[in-house]
C-alpha cells in the first residue's frame, strides 16, 4: 500500500494545531479533523496528567468511530512554579482557554523571580490497529517577561527556546516545527506511520 492513501483522525478542532501538523506530515498522510467526522463536542480533558489527557481523547473518538485516530496534549511546565501550569496549560486562567489570560497569570506569578527555566512537553496517543501508542516531544526555554511575537499559539509570545533569541511567537511556521516539542513528537509519529505503511501489509488503513 502506498502511503499517500493513509488516513488518520486528528482528534482537535483546533485549526493552528491541524494547519501546524500538516506542514510537519506533509503531503504523505491525510488528516480528518473532529468536525470532518462530525464530532462536534468538546472532548472532556479531565485527567491529572498530559498523557491521559491525550489517551482519553483517542479513546473517545476511537470507540465512537472505530478509525484510527491520535490526539494530542500539551502542557508548560515551569521550574519555579513546580511544573505548573502543566496538565493545566489550556485552562490555567479559566475553563474558556484565553491564552492572554494564561500568559498574564504566569507572567504574574514569576514576578520578581530569577529562575523563568520552563519546557514545554507534548505527549500524542495513537490509536492504530486496536493498539495504543505514545510518543513524546520535549523543549526546554525560558519564560520572558513580557509578550514579544504575534505568530504561533497559547503561550508562544512568551517561551524562548534554549539556544534561539525569538520566541516562537516570532519564528515562521517552518522555522518553529524544526525544534518544536509538537514537531519532535509528531515526528516520531510520522516515522512509525511511515514504517508501517510502507511494509506492505496495511489494507485499510
């Protein structure tokens, strides 16, 4: 089977995570989106860790369809905060997941600390097969102290990878997915969805 016929549900209604996934897969798989599928819940996100966070999604969108699907979950975690926001990145400032609110209570929080070392952590969990699969991408940066960009998504104004002086609110769409945490992890999905359909033995996938 040739790969360019490999569908996958991403379970995200998302637009910036679909626009910046498929420019990390390329033209090689074909994403269907939630409201594709015509999933149009919002998904409960409840779990005390990124990685159940990720699994449930999958699992809910598996049972309800029975496609293969992977999902995502993303947290910041910030040294002097304890890892906080973490698991709560999204919602940090409230259920309606305003991502200037989030920045503002953790710009608030650090004031007046040295320490601004955070990472940013990516945990996907792929349905594929009636197996469950989990891939991991990790950066580390610093927080600044005030929003610099108007790229990216979420906390990117602020977070400054190890190494670079933008921050990837800054950095084109191409430049970030070099040396995102999303990208290092959708890359290692990438690579197994590639090893798997190229072996030939895939009908329906």
């Amino acid at each position: 089977m040739k790969i360019g016929f490999m569908k996958l549900v991403f379970a995200t209604n998302n637009e910036h995570k679909v626009k910046e996934i498929s420019h990390i897969l390329d033209n090689n798989i074909t994403l269907l989106s939630l409201q594709e599928i015509n999933i149009l819940e919002d998904i409960p996100e409840d779990e005390p860790l990124i990685e159940g966070n990720a699994l449930f999604k999958a699992r809910y969108v598996y049972n309800a369809t029975g496609l293969n699907v992977f999902a995502d979950d993303t947290g910041l975690e910030i040294e002097a905060l304890d890892g906080q926001p973490g698991v709560h990145s999204a919602r940090f400032a409230g259920e309606n997941k305003d991502s200037s609110s989030n920045i503002a209570k953790v710009l608030t929080m650090l004031k007046g600390i040295e320490n601004r070392k955070a990472r940013f952590r990516t945990v996907i969990a792929l349905i594929f097969e009636k197996k469950e699969y989990l891939f991991e991408g990790v950066i580390s940066g610093t927080i600044i102290e005030e929003k610099r960009g108007d790229g990216g998504f979420g906390y990117d104004p602020v977070f400054i990878p190890d190494g670079k002086k933008l921050t990837f609110a800054q950095m084109t769409l191409n430049e970030k997915n070099l040396i995102s945490h999303r990208a290092l992890a959708f890359e290692k999905l990438k690579e197994f969805l590639n090893q798997h359909a190229l072996s030939g033995n895939k009908e329906n996938i």
